[in-house]
C-alpha cells in the first residue's frame, strides 16, 4: 500500500449479514440439547456463523500477535519500571518463558511477537516479525508521539501483518507489550470513548499513590497539549507504535472476515480506534475478558461489548485472549459437530 501521510482509508470491511442468524439460531435449538441451555456459547456461536457468513465456521486454530513497543512518555514517570523491561520481555516472548507462552502451549495457541516500535535494534529470530516503526514513540507530554505518515505506516503494517497471520490461522488474538502504553491508552480512551480523563487513568502495572498521582498529572500535560479527536490524530498524537498497528490488526482481520479476540485494556484501546475508523469492525471483535485495569469497564461499555471471561486479569501480553481461544473453538464446534435431536430420537 502507498503511503499518505495525509489520509488513511480503511481496508473494505463487509457488514455483517444478520439474514442468517435465524437459521443459525434453528440450528442450535435442534441440537441433542435443550434450547439455549449453554447460555452465551450459543451466542457466540450465531457470531462466528454470521462472521464468516456461513453456517459451518471455523475457528479451531487461533494465532497470537503480541504488538510490542515503547513510549517516550516514560520520561515523564509514568510508569514504575524503565524501557529496558519492554526489551526483556520481548526476549522472554521470545524464549517461549513468559506467561502468554505458557497459557498459550495450554490452549494450542500459535505465538509470534511483533516488534512495532521497540527502542531499540532486536536481533532476527523465527518468531519475531520485524515491523518497527521507529525506536520508540516520542514523548506524548511535549510533542506528538508518532507524525502523520508513521502513524499510516504503523497502520498499514498492521492490517498487512493481519492477513498473513490469518493466511494460517481461522481467529486472530492480539496482545501486547510496552512500558508507559497504559498511559497512551488511557489517552486514546478519554478521547475516543470518550470519558474523563481520570476515568481512564489506571495503576498500569502499579504504582503507590505518589506514583499514581505522577502518573495522572504527566497524561493530563499530555492531554492538554492536544486537542485530536478524530481517530486517525488521537492515534498520532498519543498511541505509539503498537496500539497503532493493533488497530490495524483489528482491521485486517475484519477485512478477511474473521474474528479477532482482543485483549484487555490497552488491545481494546486499539480496537476502539480500530472501530471509530470503520464501525463495521466492531462486529468482528471478542472481546476476551474483562481487565481488572481501571477504565477497561467503562471502555467495553461505550463499545456496548461484553468479555468472555472475568479473571480479574491485568497484566496484558496477550494472556486473557489467549484464554479465550477455545471457547471460539467450542462455540464453531456446537454447530459443526453436535448431533441433530432429529437423528438421536430416530
């Protein structure tokens, strides 16, 4: 795709047709079951179908992306621990030792980290997907934190990375790492949601209330020195490399008809950004879990979607999604391999 630092035009995203949903609701009350006795499975099982627009979806192998890049809000002490964790992290992702890994080899989860905008060069490895951006997004207190065409590029990338991952996979699963990116979603909540700002501001991954305090007052100098609104800039002037490219994920996987599970507080700031820049995405997210992080509630809500699960989960990389997998897989299972009450009985 050519570059426009100017404009951003969505990939084509297909209205979900809900002319088949009765049908897929028949389905379901003639199985060897009472009708509607597994609750929301069923539900979910009517979203793949009209996802995929069909009455036998598939959605047994799920791959995780875990967008990974960092903030130059972090100068401004936002969160309690320094960049150079983000690069740990990613060479512990790497290693295949780090929690999303472990809940992932129990879930038959594929992994593969993306280095959207790392602060620093990481060297080449089987799973890790070059995309970088920059080395790091700026500090969002004092300026922008990505100019106009990085902020395309890191979309681009994103849906581009989304189409090959799902070239092998049937659900997209999103997550992500960085240091202070709690902070940038908090801004592209108050904005996009919107919500007031200290609505939106949470412990991220914790902090005492000095820290807390320190924290609010650096996205509220953030804050005020922007005035973005619209998607494409709120995602400029504060998100940074990874929720950019998420967002783009989001979009690439609406646009090939899958469904993409999203995260918790900071992968569902992305898909919200995702969603202003083309509604008809939102019909193509699952919405994992519900995220113990401060403003994840309110966030679900202004997009009226309710989380699979509740495990009071926050840390992020990607590990409430990747919980959720199988419950997609059960779901497509109920309608493609269920028997029919018709054949039981005789």
């Amino acid at each position: 795709m050519e570059t426009d630092p100017m404009t951003f035009a969505p990939p084509p995203i297909a209205a979900v047709d809900r002319t088949l949903e009765p049908k897929l609701r028949a389905m379901l009350d003639g199985k060897a079951k009472p009708p509607g006795s597994l609750g929301r499975i069923e539900d979910l099982a009517v979203r793949l179908g009209l996802i995929a627009n069909d009455l036998a979806p598939r959605a047994e192998r799920a791959a995780l992306l875990v967008f990974a890049g960092d903030h130059g809000l972090t100068q401004e002490g936002v969160s309690s621990y320094p960049s150079s964790v983000t690069v740990a992290m990613v060479g512990l992702f790497l290693s295949g030792r780090s929690s999303v890994n472990a809940f992932a080899r129990a879930t038959d989860v594929s992994v593969k980290v993306v280095d959207a905008g790392v602060a620093a060069d990481l060297p080449a490895h089987p799973d890790l997907i070059d995309a970088k951006v920059r080395l790091g997004a700026r500090n969002a207190a004092r300026e922008p934190a990505l100019t106009r065409q990085e902020t395309h590029l890191a979309l681009t990338r994103g849906i581009e990375i989304a189409g090959r991952a799902l070239d092998e996979a049937d659900v997209l699963a999103i997550g992500e790492m960085g240091i202070g990116n709690s902070s940038a979603a908090a801004l592209v909540m108050h904005r996009l949601a919107p919500a007031p700002l200290d609505a939106c501001v949470g412990q991220g991954t914790g902090h005492d209330a000095e820290g807390l305090a320190r924290k609010a007052a650096a996205i509220a100098r953030a804050a005020a020195r922007s005035d973005a609104e619209d998607p494409f800039s709120v995602l400029a002037e504060f998100g940074g490399c990874e929720i950019a490219m998420m967002a783009g994920a989001v979009l690439g996987a609406a646009a090939r008809r899958r469904p993409v599970l999203v995260d918790g507080f900071i992968a569902t700031a992305a898909a919200l950004a995702a969603v202003r820049l083309a509604p008809q995405a939102l019909d193509y997210c699952v919405f994992a879990h519900a995220s113990a992080e401060k403003g994840h509630a309110a966030m679900l809500t202004a997009l009226g979607a309710e989380p699979l699960l509740d495990l009071g989960l926050r840390l992020g990389e990607g590990t409430g999604s990747v919980l959720a997998a199988p419950l997609l897989a059960a779901a497509a299972s109920l309608l493609t391999e269920v028997a029919d009450l018709a054949d039981v009985l005789g």
